[in-house]
C-alpha cells in the first residue's frame, strides 16, 4: 500500500536504496534473477492464505457488498483454464490471432480479479464504479470468448486490446 495510505512510502523507499547504493558496501539490492544466479539452491516455500484485512480476515474482499462478483469471477476464471488447457502445445493454436485473444482474455480476467474493486465495495468510497470496471473486463473476457468460437472482429479486439494493453509480455502458462 506504499502511497495509498502511507504517502511517505515512496519516498522512503527511494532514500533507503539510494543510502543502500551510495553509503555503505554491506548490503547490495539484487534482482530476483541475479539472485538466483548467485544461490541457485533454494528452498520451495507455499505461502499460507493470509489477509492485511481488518482483522486478519478476508472480510473487505468476500462480504455482503461484493459477494455477487465471486461466482463470476471464478465462472470466468474456469472457462479461461479449460480454453488454456485444451490446448496442450503452442502448435495447437489453429490460427495465429487465437493466442493473442487468449492473452486478452487472461489480461481482462487479471483486471477484473483486481482487489481494488471488492475493496472499494465494502469501504462504499466508490462502489458504483468498482462494480463497473469489473463488469466491464469480465463482458470484454466474454466478448473474446466468443471471438474464439468464430464470432471474430478485428475492430472490435483491436479495441478491447487497446483499452486494457497491460502486462504485454503476459504468458499463457501464468494460468495454466
């Protein structure tokens, strides 16, 4: 939550790296890649299901204001992993624009799965609107599950691609 509710965040963080980088030897930042060519021998950990939520719950995410999304969000969800899983190899794509349609999709599932939005549901700051953009990602996902079963338009997925163009680089296999 750096500069959502702790606004000094950002700021902190910046100083406490550059302090790292400039003033001292001891400590060196590394990325999770130059980390593992250095300690390539790691444990395997699974995190525990655990919420920052009041009270330790999942109680702003699941509750009475936003229960509505769950089932459609895991409906969804089901139908993004059995389209994934039906293809086993990239070669099973019978057409070049299929893989990019299922990337859409995953973008627009990610979108909608947002903890933003049941959030700002149950804190009612703007509750209208959280419900909008996750009705709006999951009826673009539909929309492009029907593109598959060969209502394709190339307007309307350039569209859709460009509204919600985030994680470009996205993988198939981060669902499946």
């Amino acid at each position: 939550m750096y500069g959502h509710w702790w606004f000094e965040g950002p700021q902190f963080l910046d100083y406490v790296l550059r302090k790292m980088h400039f003033d001292q030897d001891t400590i060196k930042c590394l990325t999770p890649a130059e980390y593992l060519e250095r300690y390539p021998e790691n444990q395997y950990a699974e995190p525990a299901g655990s919420s920052w939520g009041g009270d330790g719950t999942y109680e702003f995410w699941v509750n009475e204001t936003n229960q509505d999304i769950i089932p459609a969000l895991h409906q969804a969800a089901d139908r993004l992993s059995e389209r994934i899983r039906s293809r086993s190899a990239p070669a099973d794509f019978t057409e070049p624009r299929e893989e990019s349609i299922l990337k859409q999709m995953l973008r627009e599932l990610m979108l909608a799965q947002a903890s933003d939005w049941p959030f700002i549901m149950r804190t009612g700051t703007s509750p209208d609107y959280a419900k909008k953009r996750v009705s709006d990602h999951l009826n673009r996902f539909w929309i492009l599950d029907a593109m598959l079963d060969g209502d394709y338009n190339d307007t309307t997925f350039r569209a859709i691609e460009q509204a919600d163009n985030i994680f470009p680089e996205c993988e198939l296999n981060w669902f499946s």
